[in-house]
C-alpha cells in the first residue's frame, strides 16, 4: 500500500468514527465491558497460576530415616535418593532441627524432649524436579533401606495439584470464549455502521475500486475502537489490582506466597489487553464487511 492511499485510508476512518458517533461509542463500549472482564480473568488466574505455582514448588517429599541407621548408613541412603530420577535436591533436617521447628510452631513445652528425648527422627527433604513427579518419587523412596516413613501430603496433595490444573484450565477456557464474545459483539455492531454506508460500497464497486482498498477504512476503524475500548479497562485494572496488591500484600505477610508485582505484571497484561482489542477490533470489522462486497 503507498503512503498516501494509507494516509487515505486513516483519515477517511476517524471521519467514520467521527460521522457515526452513537454506532462507535457502543462498538467501543462493548469492547470496554468485554475487555475488563478479560483483564480481570487474565489477572486472577494469572495469580492463581503464581499462587498454585507456590504451593506446588512448596510440597515436598519428607523421608523420616530409622533411628538405628548410622552416620555411613545415613549417607549411603542420601546418595541413593539423589540418584534417583526426577529428583532435583535433598537436604537433610537433624532431629535437633526438627524439634526445633516444632517448638517454633508449637510453643515451648516441646521444651521437654531434649537430648536422647527427643522422639523426633532425622528427616531427609526431598524435592523433585516438577510437582506430578512428588507421588512416584515417594512411592520409589518407600523401597529403599534405612527408610521409616515417608510422607509427601498423600492424597491432599495428589488432590490440590488436579484441582490446580483444573482452575488452570477453566480459566483459560472462559478467557477463549470472552475474547470470542467480544469479536461477536464488535462484528455485529460494526455491521449496522457498514449496513448505512451500503449505498457508498457498492458506489465504489462500481467505479472499480478493489475490495482492499474498500476494506480497509473499515478494518483501521475497528482497529481504532479496539484500541480505545482497550484503553478504559487497562486503567481501570491498573488503578484496581495496585490497590488490591497493596491490601492482600499485608493479608499473605508471612507465609510464602504472593501475588504478582505490578511492574512488569500491569505492563504485560496491559499490553496484552490492547493488543487484543485492536486484533478483535479489526476482526470483527473484517467479518462484518464481507457480505457487503460482493455487489
């Protein structure tokens, strides 16, 4: 396309927005209301996503070793569980160590094992390398000498990790469907402002112009009303999750979870946001204008 015919082509859009202003402010509005609702639901389940991520990186395989094993006995068991497939690290946790997470937790009264009394074992902490390798991984560690008990959270965990995967996939599908409402409600309202200017097209038809040439006003307009529709719910989740962060930033103090920080988080939703509104915008005017050229 030369210079000037896009030149063209633009201004000749703004007139349209301009001319048909009741028809673009509700193409723009629709994509507002579609739009906030994506952000919001790319925001949580991109944070549940963060928050699932946390959880799962945070359970581990626990290894209770027998109290009559020795020292050599411990580390023979130690390089054993490192070489076992899909294991990522092992740290081992002294009875001492654990009695003192205990009393930590639990308050002082633990107090009282201390010494040959403490009824604690020594614990090797295993992590695997992703959270579905947790459950054959302990079911492997179970086989080997040396080895009391072991304990991962059993079915809890085997329960989170698919309830997890399920919030995952949900959210993703009600993302898909969102963006594909949103195409539905630009199409059909960039139909009605295409629908009064049939007269024109079919004018311009019939002095020769092309169906590009025709098209692409009306694909830079819907780009537009994408893009400003964009523009309003982008500010508004902004000015919405700083807020939000702020308040549940102090709630999760303490514990090993957090939410998403909003540099880069709101650049990268906003960008994505904008990017969406002007893709649908120009689909929908792309759906739209079909039916109307063929004269």
């Amino acid at each position: 396309m030369k210079p000037r015919t896009a030149k063209r082509h633009v201004i000749d859009s703004f007139k349209s927005l301009k001319r048909n202003g009741w028809m673009s402010l509700a193409a723009i509005s629709a994509v507002t209301v579609t739009l906030l609702l994506v952000g919001s639901f790319i925001a949580m389940l991109m944070n549940v996503n963060k928050l699932a991520t946390d959880i799962e990186n945070d359970v581990s395989v626990r290894v209770y070793i027998d109290l009559a094993a020795n020292e050599e006995q411990q580390k023979q068991l130690q390089s054993e569980l490192e070489t076992l497939d899909n294991v990522e690290s092992v740290e081992f946790s002294s009875r001492e160590d654990e009695l003192e997470q205990v009393v930590g937790s639990y308050g002082d009264e633990f107090n009282l094992f201390d010494g040959d009394d403490n009824p604690l074992y020594d614990v090797y902490i295993v992590n695997t390398d992703a959270p579905e390798n947790t459950a054959p991984v302990a079911k492997q560690i179970e086989e080997l000498d040396y080895v009391t008990q072991v304990n991962y959270g059993g079915a809890t965990a085997d329960n989170l990790f698919k309830t997890m995967n399920t919030v995952r996939n949900v959210g993703a599908v009600v993302i898909v469907a969102l963006i594909l409402t949103a195409v539905f409600l630009i199409s059909n309202t960039i139909r009605i402002t295409i629908f009064s200017r049939r007269t024109e097209i079919e004018i311009m038809k019939l002095v020769g112009a092309t169906n590009w040439y025709i098209r692409w006003p009306f694909l830079i307009e819907g780009a537009l009303i994408g893009l400003i529709g964009a523009i309003i719910p982008v500010t508004i989740l902004s000015f919405v999750y700083i807020a939000s962060f702020d308040v549940l930033t102090d709630f999760l103090a303490g514990t090993y979870f957090a939410l998403l920080t909003p540099n880069p988080f709101l650049y990268q939703v906003g960008g994505l946001m904008l990017a969406i509104g002007i893709i649908i915008g120009a689909i929908g005017s792309f759906m739209s204008i079909r039916k109307f050229l063929k004269v």
